[in-house]
C-alpha cells in the first residue's frame, strides 16, 4: 500500500542518516585518538564543561604545537633513563664506599699519628738523656740539649740542638766552633746508636776537625762503644789508627792500580 511505501522510504532515510551518523562518529573518534590521544568514555567522564569552544580550540592548538615542538620522541628514552638510573645508583653507592673507606682512612692516620708521636716523644727522651751525658764526656763538662722548635707539632717541627761548652754560654749549632760542632754532632751520633744499638757504624773522618785533646776523648768513646758495634772508620788520624783492631790501607803503586794492605794490630802486638 502506499502507506507500506511510505514507511519504508522513511525506515530507508533514517538507515542512511544513521550510517552517516556512525561514519561521523568514527572519524571524530579517530580524531580524539589521534589529535588528544582520547577516547568517547574519557570525555564524557569528564568533569568540566567547555564554555568558549573558540578559545578551548586556540588553547588546544597551542598545546599541540608545544608538543609538537619536543619531537621527535625517542621511544628509547624510558629504557635509557632506567638504564641511567640503575648506574647512577651503583655509582651512588661506590662513592659512599669511597667517603666510608675515606673516613677509616683518615681515623687511622690519627691513629698512626697519635702513636708516632708518642713513640717519637719517648725516644727524643731518651734520645736527650743520652746525648747530654756523651757531651759531658767528651767535652768533660758543659751542658747540652736537644729541643722541638714547635712542641705542638712534633712530628713536623725542626729540631733545635742546643749546646753549653765548660765555661761558655748556650748556643746553637751552628754558632759553635768548627771543633765544637764536631764533637756536639758525634756526640748526637753516638746517642742515637746508644738509644737503638746497630751492628755496623762507619765514620768517615769524623775526627778531622779534633784537635789532640779531643781526639783522646773521642777515641775512649770509640772504645767504649766497640765492645757492642763493629766501628769502621776512615780517617788520617795517627791516634785514632792506633785503637783500631785492624788497619785497611789503599795504594796506588802503579797509575791507574790501587791496592788493598791490611794489618792485624794485635798480632803486632803480640
């Protein structure tokens, strides 16, 4: 009938409206994917309403302009920034080893210090006592010392030597006579290998500066100090020469040829 026909061109038009519809509908879908990375349920969850659609639009370009601007995006960029983190970690940790070890590090340099000092101070102690008494026998009197020239800071402090011969005033060292600082300073030697006694000790002309009468005292101090130190010296002296238990002489008898003599004392004297 015709209403029949009438009908079905009106089911007809409203199929093709339809379909139309739902084209559209895709491509605004596709577009909310593509453009704001959306979907229909996000937007109509959405909270707010949109009271200037020009102005929302502008807004919307601007924003996608600015992300426009930050590509092209490494999609390696998340797996890189893990990557970076766990070594920024590991390096993290090796430089809190680094401060730790740091830190025992320098406790036990204290402690190294603490001890080198006090070891140092008891040995300058006795050091001290030994030198002002071979100074006394040697210069048969007087006075002698040895001091820190910064008592805070003894292990990186000079030492002063300090010396008072019989009938004279304290002076250092180095203002003393030629004679005078020789014997102060075997006096200081001899000190040392009586505090921490030594198998060997070589002298080589520590007697050059003597005069006779000191050279008689130095000599009894090298007795003395034989009887526990194999003493070799090398020296000029005609009395020195003679306490030696033996005698090592170098010649020349022929240009270019040195020679070794040697001679047993106590078997001359026998």
């Amino acid at each position: 009938t015709d209403e029949d026909r009438i009908l079905r061109e009106k089911l007809s038009s409203e199929e093709i409206k339809l379909v139309k519809l739902e084209g559209e509908m895709n491509l605004v879908l596709e577009h909310l994917k593509e453009e704001y990375q959306l979907t229909l349920e996000a937007v109509l969850a959405a909270e707010y309403d949109v009271a200037n659609l020009v102005e929302a639009r502008n807004r919307a370009d601007e924003l996608r302009g600015s992300a426009r601007a930050l590509e092209p995006v490494n999609l390696l960029a998340i797996d890189e920034c893990a990557a970076t983190a766990q070594r920024l970690e590991f390096l993290k940790n090796q430089s809190d080893d680094l401060y730790k070890a740091k830190e025992n590090l320098t406790q036990l340099i204290k402690e190294l210090d603490s001890n080198a000092q006090s070891r140092f101070l008891e040995t300058m102690e006795v050091v001290n006592r030994h030198f002002t008494e071979i100074f006394k026998n040697l210069f048969e009197g007087g006075e002698a010392r040895i001091s820190l020239s910064d008592p805070d800071n003894p292990l990186e402090c000079g030492i002063d030597i300090m010396a008072q011969p019989r009938g004279k005033k304290w002076l250092n060292l180095t203002l003393l006579s030629g004679g005078e600082r020789s014997l102060t300073a075997i006096a200081i030697m001899l000190a040392l290998l009586r505090t921490h006694p030594s198998p060997f000790c070589f002298l080589d002309e520590a007697d050059a500066a003597l005069d006779d009468a000191n050279i008689g005292r130095f000599n009894r101090l090298l007795i003395e100090f034989s009887r526990e130190t194999q003493i070799m010296a090398i020296t000029h002296n005609k009395r020195t020469m003679a306490i030696a238990g033996t005698l090592y002489g170098i010649t020349m008898e022929e240009p270019g040829v040195s020679r070794v003599v040697s001679m047993k004392l106590e078997k001359v004297a026998n």
